[in-house]
C-alpha cells in the first residue's frame, strides 16, 4: 500500500528541506511577502532559515534588526511587521500594547555571552570570573554593546560590573556600541577585548570566540517569535514562526553559537 505523504514526512530525515515541504503540506497557494523584525543575536538564524522557506512556500520574506530596546521602540512608534523575534518578556509587554498577537510567544532558543580577540592575538585567561575581571582591567580597550542603546548583553554586563565596582574603570575604556556586530572592533584594532553573545560573534570573519564567559556569571538571553497583530500575513507569518522553533532549525542553531528553547 502505498504510504501517504503526512506518514513519509513523519518516517523521512528531518532535513530543512523535507521539514520545511511536510510542514507546509496544505498550506494555502497564494504567496504572500512578510516582514520580519529580529532582535540582532537571532539574525544570522532567521538569513539561514528563509531561502528554503521561500522555496517550500512561495512566500518572500524581508529581515530587519537591531536592538531589543531599539525594536521595540519603532514598533511602539508605529513601524510596521509580520514577525517578530524577541525575548518572550519583551513580546509580552508589547502584546499589552496591541502590538503583538495575545498568543503565548513561541520560545525558539537561547544564547550565553562570550569573549572574542582578533585572530592570532592571544587569548585571555576567561576560566574563573576573578580571571576575567583582571583580564578586563589590565585590557587597552574593551568592546560591548551600549547598554543605553538597549541590547540585552550591555545592559547585563554594566550592571554585572556595577556589582563588582569597576565599571567606572571599564567605561572609561569601553568602545560602547550602538548596535550590530561587536566582535568587529577587536578585528579592526579599535578594542582588544569584545563581550557580546556568542552567535553575534561567530559571525564575525577574523574574530575568534575564546569561550563563554564563566559560567557562575552566565547570563541567557532567550529569544521567542510573536505576529504583529495588524498582519495581514498572519498564516505566512505563524508558518515562519513554526519553522524557527521547528527540528529542522536546531542543526542551524547550533553553527550559530545558540541552544534549541529556552530552559
């Protein structure tokens, strides 16, 4: 007897393709265009994930990102969305707002903060958290995202440091960024040091990720997928939302330096 399609996706491989073509077997025909807002970490995710989603759906899909703070300040300016990729704190608050759906927001991964050098630098001792600290003073200058501009991994690390009373020594010094990759500025020579979630460094050419930070003073930043609630793509955009969190993504999750859910 001959097996039907549902049964030979469940028995096939979880490849992306044949993932991404079994969960969208009877999915509408018509394609739609969607826009997708992700907070910095998760972007490299989402560019791996989309031109098989739009191959399997006929569905075209558009990635902005930027900062936590920063998106959800253009979306409570009025910027426009399908999809958006948050921590499930920051969904939550903006679904009060009428911004996103009152659905739950889906958990799709989570990603710990790292410490990169140029390639062919050496590295600094990062195994105990006293070791950091000290290779964080003695440092010309110390790379991380400005907290004031509202990324997730600056605003842990200022208060971290406020904690253990140097951060006034590490400010002085700190090439404070605004947003984007962090880890390019020990690759140009501007900082010898950057502190920055471990995806958003990987991908970055020349630098090298020496490891996570100690693990005593880890900190996760998890992220979930919400849909706007004026979509007018709420299918395309909860089709997206369901390949992110989807078996097919953990293999792209894990090249990217992040961890399938939340826990």
């Amino acid at each position: 007897m001959q097996e039907s399609a549902a049964k030979r996706c469940w028995k096939g491989p979880l490849a992306l393709a044949v993932g991404l073509l079994c969960m969208t077997a009877g999915a509408p025909a018509g394609a739609a265009e969607i826009k997708v807002l992700t907070a910095g970490a998760f972007k490299p995710v989402v560019q791996e994930l989309i031109p098989a989603f739009e191959k399997a759906t006929g569905h075209k899909v558009q990635v902005d990102n930027d900062t936590a703070g920063a998106l959800v300040r253009r979306i409570e300016g009025g910027e426009a969305f399908d999809v958006l990729v948050l921590t499930p704190g920051g969904l939550t608050e903006l679904s009060k707002k009428g911004k996103v759906t009152s659905d739950p927001p889906v958990t799709l991964a989570k990603v710990g903060i790292g410490v990169a050098v140029k390639q062919g630098a050496p590295k600094p001792d990062i195994s105990t958290t006293e070791a950091f600290k000290q290779e964080l003073l003695k440092a010309r200058k110390v790379a991380m995202i400005d907290p004031a501009a509202g990324g997730s991994s600056g605003i842990y690390l200022s208060k971290l440091f406020e904690q253990w009373g140097v951060w006034d020594q590490i400010k002085a010094k700190a090439v404070l960024v605004p947003g984007g990759l962090v880890a390019t500025r020990v690759v140009n020579g501007e900082a010898d040091i950057a502190i920055h979630q471990i995806s958003e460094i990987l991908a970055v050419k020349d630098a090298v990720l020496v490891g996570p930070i100690p693990a005593d003073i880890q900190n996760y930043t998890v992220y979930a997928g919400g849909v706007a609630a004026g979509s007018k793509e709420t299918d395309a955009a909860k089709a997206f939302i369901k390949i992110l969190s989807g078996p097919e993504a953990a293999a792209v999750l894990k090249t990217k330096g992040m961890e399938p859910g939340g826990k």
